[in-house]
C-alpha cells in the first residue's frame, strides 16, 4: 500500500557522475538499469537518485494502482521486463503457483537482519524464501466529516441516508473489496465459502445502487478526489489517507466498527529477472535503518525495519492512522491466499464489475 496521483508510468532517474556508488568508470557511464514494478506513488523520489548513487544502479519503477492489474502486468509482460516486483502478501501464493516470482538468495540481502520478529516466517511465505517486507499498513474509511467520531464509523456509514454527505466509491482491488463486503455482512474476510462470497458480492451491489455511488477507484486516485471535493468518503489505503490529512486536517480516517486488514507489501524477484544482482541491491539498500526510516516518514506507511523504529520519532509512531492501536489491531485480520477458491473469487468480481 504507496504521495499525487500518476497513470500507470515509468519514472527513471539518470546520474550524470558515480560519485558515491564504489563503480567502475564503463558502469557510471552505462549504469546498469534495476527496474521494480510497484504500486504508485511508493517511494520517496529522492532515494531514487541516493539509490544509484550508492549503488551504481540505474532505478526504473514501473507503477501500477492495484493487485489485479498488478498481475495482469506481469502475464503480459516481454521477457525479463522487471526484476523486483513490489506486492501484498495475499498475492504472494498465487504469484508463486503461476511462476512469476522465484527464490531469493538470503545470504545477498545483509540487512535482513533489520526486519521485526513479527514480519519473519509469515503465513504468505512460512520459510522466508520469496519474501522481504517493503511496508505494512491498514485498508479503512477516509471522509470529510469532522462531526463523526472514527470509533463509531461503519461501512454502512458510506450509503446511510442520515450521515451521508456526497458520493462515494469503493476500492477497486477484487480479493480486498470482496473481503470488505464479507466484513461488513460480519462474516469471516478468509471464507471461502461459495455462499459467503455471493453475500459479499449481493451487499456491493445493493451499494452500487445508491445514487451516491461513484465507481471503483485505487487508493490513490480515490484519496485525490476527496481532496478535491469530488467525494465524501473513499475505502482507501492509511498511507493515502494520511497523505490526504496531512493536505486537509479536516479529512478523517476509520477502521470501520465491522473490522478490516491489515496488510504486508513484500519485495519478490521475478522470475524473469534480468538483472538479478541489482535486484539484491535494491532489496538490501531499502531494508537498510536509515534508508527504511527515510521510506516510512516520507509515504505514510508503518515499517517492519526494526532498526528504523529506533531512528522514526515517537509522534510517527503514535500516529494511529499509521500505526493503529491495539483495539483497532484487535479488529483486523491479515487475508489468507484462497487457493483454489481464487476462481470463485474471479467469478464474483467480474459479476461485481459487469453489472
């Protein structure tokens, strides 16, 4: 999860000199590329430049707004197109079973040694073989409503006739907004059961028949449309919705009463990698505790690095719209890879977008 609205877009940064980067002089004059496909808006753009300063490696993100069209990306992708691809754990699994991610080799990435207990030997990867944690967060509500308490807000608050202000949208992302639904219907956000789903996919189109209703959108372009007064509320990333804040303090986020999830965007290497070494680099120069502290503070997002939790200040890490409180935890859960249970997933959403 990722800050101004861009398309879908290549942002590549060229040094003129290697200062700083340790290269030889053929590699400062033709700096080898690291290209990373990545949500947008997910990096500070000056560690681009610090990046290869240090690295000797030329950086091409390639962005995308979410997971569908994240693999939609890489199935259609020529060969060797990107060599660090950025993506939620609950991709993770299905990344693996369709061969678009390969091992990484553990002993190049020195700093691994940084990452929190907690984000090691996760569920989406037990063994620790595909991933690294790039960032965590939370899906939740962001409105313009400074009258209504965070703590009480629902997901029914977004189609109530007696509080709703204006339009609002849901979040284009199939497995996350389908989740949502279930949560909202107060079943399971990891069952997989035929009916739960249908339920999830009955309750957004009873939303998409609210007057108010104004489409599906990413979390960014949602988030830049609340700033600019074309919507009320939007289910948005916290990262987008701090942003947003920081812009406009008079702009709220929840964790609706329902529950949500958390989640954890992982660095994996394509299987088509290219420049496999400069992928170690990259991976290496963003799990390092000043680089890691430098990330969190600049896009909004809560680091699994815990050596950059010693070097981010206490009002951060008290900020409940990036790191949310215990109670707010308490109602979260992380989604689980479905399985199998991906196709009725698919089924569902395509039911959700072609009506």
């Amino acid at each position: 999860m990722k800050k101004l609205f861009f398309h879908i877009a290549v942002a590549t940064v060229l040094l003129a000199t290697g200062i700083l980067c340790g290269c030889d002089k053929k590699s400062q004059q033709y700096p080898v590329t690291v290209t990373v496909l990545t949500y947008s808006e997910y990096m500070d753009p000056e560690m681009l430049t610090d990046f290869q300063m240090k690295s000797g490696y030329k950086l091409q993100l390639v962005e995308y707004e979410a997971q569908d069209e994240m693999i939609v990306k890489l199935q259609a992708a020529m060969e060797k197109q990107y060599d660090v691809i950025i993506a939620s754990d609950v991709m993770i699994q299905q990344m693996i079973h369709l061969g678009l991610i390969k091992p990484i080799d553990m002993d190049k990435i020195p700093n691994k040694v940084n990452i929190a207990d907690q984000f090691k030997n996760p569920v989406y990867d037990p063994n620790n073989m595909y991933t690294l944690p790039y960032q965590w967060g939370t899906t939740g509500i962001l409105y313009r409503d400074t009258t209504l308490n965070p703590s009480g807000v629902s997901y029914n608050t977004l189609f109530n006739p007696m509080q709703i202000k204006g339009k609002f949208c849901l979040l284009d992302e199939s497995r996350s907004m389908l989740s949502i639904a279930m949560q909202a219907k107060g079943i399971n956000a990891n069952s997989f059961r035929p009916e739960d789903i249908d339920k999830a996919v009955e309750w957004i189109n009873e939303i998409k028949r609210d007057p108010n209703f104004a489409g599906f959108e990413g979390s960014v372009s949602a988030k830049d449309k609340i700033l600019a007064n074309e919507y009320w509320a939007a289910i948005v990333f916290n990262g987008e919705a701090m942003a947003a804040i920081s812009e406009d303090p008079t702009l709220r986020y929840a964790i609706p009463v329902e529950g949500s999830f958390m989640w954890v965007d992982a660095m994996t290497l394509s299987s088509r990698a290219q420049n496999v070494e400069g992928a170690y680099a990259f991976m290496n120069y963003i799990l390092d505790a000043q680089n890691g502290a430098k990330l969190a503070t600049t896009i909004n997002y809560a680091s699994p690095n815990s050596a950059s939790l010693k070097l981010i200040d206490e009002k951060f890490k008290n900020n409940r719209v990036i790191n949310p409180t215990r109670e707010e935890i308490d109602r979260m859960v992380f989604l689980r890879y479905p399985g199998d249970a991906v196709k009725l997933f698919d089924d569902a959403w395509k039911n959700v977008k072609g009506r």
